[in-house]
C-alpha cells in the first residue's frame, strides 16, 4: 500500500544503535485481544463507540488514560477499574495469545541491539516476550511505563530506554503501531516506523502517518536496510 506522504527528516543520518519496539501490536499481535477486553469492560459502564471505533482512539492509551477520556466524554464517573482492566487483558492474553513475533528473526540476526518499550506493566510484557521466544534474547531489555512519571505519548520510557543503553535519540530506530506510540517517538526525536500485522484501512493508515511515522510496513523485514545501513 503506498504511503500518502513520507515523513523523513533531513540529517537523520546516524547508523542504527538501537532498536525499540512497542509489545502490543508490534512485538506480538495482541492489540486485538486487549482492546477487545477494554472495549468490553468500558461498554458495560457507558462507553457507545463500537469496537474498531475503540482501537483507532485507544490503541496504545495507558489504562488511566482510557478511563479519563471515557469519563469526559460520557459525562459518568467510572471509578478505579484500570486495575480490573489490566487484570482481564492479562487473562485473555494467557488464554489467546499466540507463540511467536515478527520480529523474532530480525531481533536475533540483525546485530541491533534490540530493547521493548510499553505503556504495558511489567507482568505483561515478560509474558509477552516469552510469547515471542525472546526471553533469552531481550533479557533486561524490557522497560515498562511503570518505570517511569509518564506512559507515552509522553517520551519519558523511550528516554529511560535510551539512556540504558547510552545511546541518543538520533542513534534509536522506534517501531510502533499506534499514533500514541508515534507521538512519543517524535517527541522524543527518534525516527519512527508504524508497523501492522494486518491491513489498516485507509484512514488508520492516514492516522498513523498524520501522527509522524516515516512510513508504514506490514512486514518486520522491511526494517532490515534501516539496521544495517542507517538512513542514507
């Protein structure tokens, strides 16, 4: 599918250090399951979008997030249910989520260091990689939101990940698939790739590459000449 524009920025030139993934809908295809799981929850408690309305506004969005803006927007009170939330995502997770990741081969023979970086808690996302057969491969490499004051789309992990690995943003390649994701790798000054496991629609591709992503790529091996050559 051709990009409507490209989001390239002159003097990014420096070679590839390090290469951050988001977990969900990057790493491993879960998006699907967990936005199906909050869709759910919310639905009971007064949130009127259908469920792809759901995961174009909240792909991405930090639990508390989500509630906020389905507070504003319905006008009710929810109360503390991000934690119920997380909880039952977790749980459909154990029970849906598939072995393996598209990016497994690229983490393994690219030669970049590899690290994940999500709004995800920290349960979630070893689970996650160990989904993905990483565990051996990313070991510490996992920074959770937690670790930090702000979930994307502030930057804050993104800056945690990059300073643990001594590198600058401009040294970082982000791989996301959500404009959230995206805002805060722009923000941050990295370059970022959207990525999906399946087609967007038209207008979620539009969304995603609105919210900076150089470009949007359905397999992970069109990253392979970013890692091995940098933008030249």
């Amino acid at each position: 599918m051709p990009n409507i524009k490209n989001n390239k920025k002159p003097g990014h030139s420096a070679a590839v250090k390090l290469l951050i993934l988001d977990c969900d809908g990057v790493l491993v295809d879960s998006e699907p399951i967990v936005c199906r799981t909050y869709w759910s929850i919310l639905s009971e408690v007064g949130y009127g979008g259908d469920l792809e309305t759901f995961m174009r506004e909240f792909s991405g969005v930090r639990e508390e997030e989500i509630v906020l803006c389905v507070e504003r927007s319905t006008g009710k009170t929810i109360g503390l249910i991000a934690d119920e939330m997380r909880k039952s995502a977790f749980d459909a997770l154990l029970l849906e989520l598939p072995l393996g990741s598209a990016f497994s081969e690229i983490v393994k023979k690219s030669g970049v260091t590899t690290c994940v970086a999500s709004n995800s808690d920290m349960r979630r996302l070893k689970f996650s990689v160990g989904r993905a057969n990483l565990s051996d491969v990313l070991r510490d490499q996992i920074y959770s939101a937690e670790m930090v004051a702000r979930g994307k789309p502030a930057p804050d992990i993104l800056y945690y990940a990059a300073a643990q690995n001594g590198v600058s943003a401009d040294e970082c390649l982000v791989v996301e698939d959500s404009s959230s994701g995206i805002k805060a790798a722009r923000t941050f000054g990295a370059r970022v790739i959207a990525f999906a496991y399946r087609n967007h629609d038209p207008e979620a591709e539009r969304q995603l590459l609105e919210a900076g992503a150089e470009r949007v790529i359905y397999s992970a091996d069109e990253i392979l000449p970013d890692l091995l050559a940098g933008d030249s």
